[in-house]
C-alpha cells in the first residue's frame, strides 16, 4: 500500500543514483525530513526539469511506500532562489545553513520555524548574495536553536543563578556564567554577547557587525550547545 503526500519542501542536497535518478534530502513544514528517490531526473527529458536543484523552494507530491525513499511523482517551483548560483559566499552561507539544519533536525517531527527560518535565509541570500558570510551563519544557527526549542539562556547565570553581568559561557549549563563560575566554561566578551543578543533580535538579512574573535565566540556558544544539549556536531560556520 502507497500513500500520497503533497508538502511544500527545500532541498538540502540532491545525490546523483544510478544511471539517471536523484536521490533528495527534503526538508517540509509539516513532516519535518524526508529522504526521496525522483527517477530518470537526470535525463534530458525529465518531466521534472531543473526543478530539484539544492536549495530550491518547491512543491511536490509524494508516494510513500514501505521503504525508506518516498518516489517522487510530481514537482513545481516555488522559489529557484536562482541568485544564490551566482556567488560563491552565498552558495557556501546555503549549504552550510542546509546542513546544520539537517543535522540537528534529522526526524519527522515538524518543526515548521525552522522551515520558515531556512526560507528566509534563502530568500536573503537570493536577494542580496554578499550576506553569505560566517557571521550570518553563526546567526542562522543561534536562531535555529531557538526553532529547535534548544535557546541558550544568555542573561545573569546559569550555574549559580546570579543575576549579575557574565564574563563566559558554558554549554553544559546551557547559557552565561558569572566571575565566580568562570571555571565551568569559556570567556564570552561583551562583543561577542551583543552580536548574539542583537541577532536574536534581528530578521537573518540585517547582521550585526562583529570582529572576527568575537564571531569565534559566538560560534563557540552555538557548537557547544547543540553538543551538550543535541550530542551533534555542526560544520564550521565559514572557511577563514
Ligand atoms: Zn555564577
């Protein structure tokens, strides 16, 4: 018995399977990600054009089967995001933002912030490439923690509780540490405090700026949170 599934759903890679099929990585609103098999897209007539290129925003129906890989039987195009092609930085800021997403939300749960927040990112980089750089990655990721309900506390102090200025970080206690704590964690500068607090507070295509050393901090805050609280690793945010 098959079921049939129509989902809107980003690509976040696109294999090539045998002599002409593709094998996709989806990622939907509703039923989080699903592994699908579209076959003969690789031929020149394919029925399914260009349309499952990585990154692209489409909607599509699926039969679901017994085996893992849903078949995919028909798709159309909501967003090519056909910008993001043309820059390197963009198409780095893309797959990177693609792969973190995968890793940390690998199920079928749904989890429709993160799909609206890998939406927009898309959407960002498509309309101005140059926002592909680390700093706008590590933002990505810090909001994805929160679509992933895994949001690090980062005001007062998550070891003793002390609502007193913080001078670091701990990933095991899952937000900032005061001067008398510093032993659990690792410096956080004032610098790199507000680059987080702001990109919270900022849609993904407005970026604070921030120095490298601080960016390092930053993104040392997301890694070691999505370790201790999701026991994965992410991918660098960039290439330095
Ligand atoms: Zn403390």
């Amino acid at each position: 018995m098959s079921l049939t599934l129509k989902t809107e759903a980003i690509v976040l890679r696109s294999i090539r399977y045998g002599e002409a099929d593709r094998i996709l990585h989806l990622y939907t609103p509703d039923s989080g990600r699903i592994g699908a098999i579209a076959k003969g897209a690789r031929r020149t007539k394919s029925k399914f054009g260009a349309r499952l290129e990585p990154f692209m925003r489409i909607s599509l129906v699926l039969r679901k089967g017994k085996g893992d890989l849903a078949t995919v039987s028909a798709v159309d195009t909501i967003s090519a995001y056909s910008g993001i092609r043309m820059s390197a930085g963009a198409l780095d800021c893309a797959a990177r933002s693609c792969d973190a997403l995968s890793r940390l939300l690998d199920g079928p749960d749904p989890h429709v912030d993160a799909y609206n927040l890998l939406a927009n990112m898309l959407a960002a980089l498509n309309a101005n490439p140059q926002l592909g750089t680390p700093a706008t990655q590590v933002a990505f990721r810090l909001k994805l923690l929160v679509a992933a309900g895994l949001q690090p506390q980062l005001s007062g102090c998550a070891v003793c509780g002390a609502d007193v200025d913080t001078v670091g970080f701990s990933g095991a206690a899952g937000g900032t540490i005061c001067e008398a704590c510093t032993h659990q964690g690792f410096p956080l500068g004032f610098e790199a405090h507000r680059f987080l607090v702001d990109s919270l507070a900022r849609p993904i295509s407005d970026v604070p700026d921030v120095d490298d050393l601080a960016l390092r901090q930053a993104e040392r805050v997301v890694a070691e949170t999505v370790e201790h609280h999701a026991q994965i690793r992410l991918r660098p945010a960039g290439a330095r």
